[in-house]
C-alpha cells in the first residue's frame, strides 16, 4: 500500500504517528499517483507442473522492505498483535474473470508475512483468465475464507484504530517510540485485506502489470484482456472492481524474483531515515 510519509521527530506511537489529518493523507497519496505512460508494462512466468501432473504451481515471494515510513507490514504486526494467537494471514488467488469465481489457497502457512515464498496450485485454465491476488488477516485459525469477502479499507482507515491524539501526546512529553499506545479491540481490526493485485492467468503462464496503475491503464487492460480472449461479462464492473481494490489499498506494483511473482511488503525501519 501507499505509505505515508513521514517526518522526523513526530510524535508517534511505538509502531506509527498520526501526523496527517485525512485531507493531507489524500494529498500525499495523490501526488503518487501514476504519470498516464503507455502500455500495461506486462511481465510473465512459465508455472511449473505441480508433482502429480494435475495442476500448475504458482510460486508468490512476500518480499519485506525497511523504509523511512510505515506501509503494509506495520499494520500487519499491529493487527495480529491485537488479534492474538488465534489469527492468521491468508494468501487466496481467486478468478474474477474468464470463469466462475473459484479460489486458490497457498498451500504453507504463512509467516506472519515476515517474508518467504508460498505455493498456490492453479489448474490449467482452458481459457485466459483475471486473478485477484490477495494477502489477508483472518480472526479464526485455519478458516478457509476467501480474501476477496474480507474487509477493504484504505490506509487511514486501517491504520486508524491505532491512532493517537498528537496534541495530546505532545502536551504529555511523549516523543517517538515512547507515546501510550491505544486499547485497540480484536473486533476492530478483524479480517482485513491488506494487498491486492492481478493476474492474467493463462494455460501455463500468469502476466501481471509491472507499472504503478492508473485510470488510463485500467482502460488499456480492458483492451488487452479482450485481444488475449478473455471473458468478460460486463468489463466496465470489472474495471470498476479491479480500480476500487487497487486505488483504496495502493499496493505496490507485483515484480519477478526469480521464479516467483513477488508481493513487495514495506515497513518502517528507522535506520532508513536521513539517508
């Protein structure tokens, strides 16, 4: 997602700071918006068959990157924290077009999304199809629930619950890393998603845009999903649905690492700041 940014000596909480009101929020995430170039930026990978022939497997790497501002995996730790031992991060590949909705679970738990490289096996699909590709929280252990019914917030609103008044916390002496952190409840932060991006998928390859999107790119991929012949009952709602996702989460643009697709996971890492 798009992170916030931050400057140095704001009173924070242990994990973030409440430094923008919901306006400046907007603005700074407006002015990282895309530059409208041409072309999606396509990348592919070849899947592998999986051992017993019947599917192909989709390797996914959860990539952490130490930034000077919080993003993806700060929410992540803050959300399981409150949840407790009984939460987990789910990560679904689930179709959206070309096909009925069916979805895909990675096969190894995850890592409290510390990083690692996590398998979901997909069938050969018959015909080119769109893939939502999700990482998400939920409350119960081992509950196969699909991503894609969890909840979509944006970055205020995830981060919100944490929020602490900054005035407040100023006229108390807390600095960085020493303000009281609020009584957040399980019930607040249950169930949320917190990356999406999509896939092409076809009989052996998935594609996937490696450009920041934009309202003009969304176009450009309704035109490409119809060249590469795939269904698509109603694509203004798929386009409408795909932008809603990606503009309320912001998460970064899917790279090749290797053999997997990477999801890249920013968090907040002082040592990073100044440099």
């Amino acid at each position: 997602m798009r992170t916030s940014l931050i400057p140095r000596g704001a009173v924070c909480t242990a994990m973030f700071c409440a430094v923008f009101s919901c306006a400046q929020l907007a603005q700074a995430q407006g002015n990282n918006a895309p530059a409208p170039e041409a072309g999606l930026g396509l990348k592919s990978i070849q899947l592998a068959k999986s051992t017993d022939g019947k599917s192909r497997v989709l390797s996914i790497s959860l990539v952490p990157e130490a930034r000077c501002n919080f993003g993806d995996l700060d929410i992540i730790a803050l959300d399981l924290g409150t949840l407790g031992g009984s939460a987990e991060l789910q990560l679904t590949a689930e179709v959206l077009a070309g096909g009925e909705h069916r979805v895909f679970f990675a096969k190894e738990p995850l890592n409290q999304a510390r990083g690692g490289t996590y398998t979901i096996d997909l069938p050969e699909f018959s015909a080119p199809s769109v893939l939502g590709l999700y990482l998400c929280s939920t409350a119960k252990q081992g509950a196969k629930v699909p991503c894609s019914t969890k909840r979509l917030l944006n970055y205020q609103q995830l981060f919100g619950p944490y929020m602490i008044d900054m005035k407040q916390a100023a006229s108390d002496g807390k600095h960085f890393g020493r303000a009281p952190a609020p009584k957040v409840s399980p019930k607040q932060v249950a169930d949320r998603i917190y990356f999406f991006r999509f896939l092409i998928a076809a009989q052996e390859t998935v594609a996937f845009p490696s450009a920041a999107m934009s309202a003009e790119r969304y176009a450009l991929l309704m035109e490409e999903l119809h060249n590469k012949g795939v269904k698509v009952p109603n694509p203004a709602q798929l386009q409408k649905e795909l932008q809603t996702f990606g503009t309320t989460l912001g998460s970064e643009p899917l790279f090749l690492s290797g053999n997997s697709v990477a999801l890249r996971l920013p968090y907040y890492d002082s040592a990073k700041c100044g440099q």
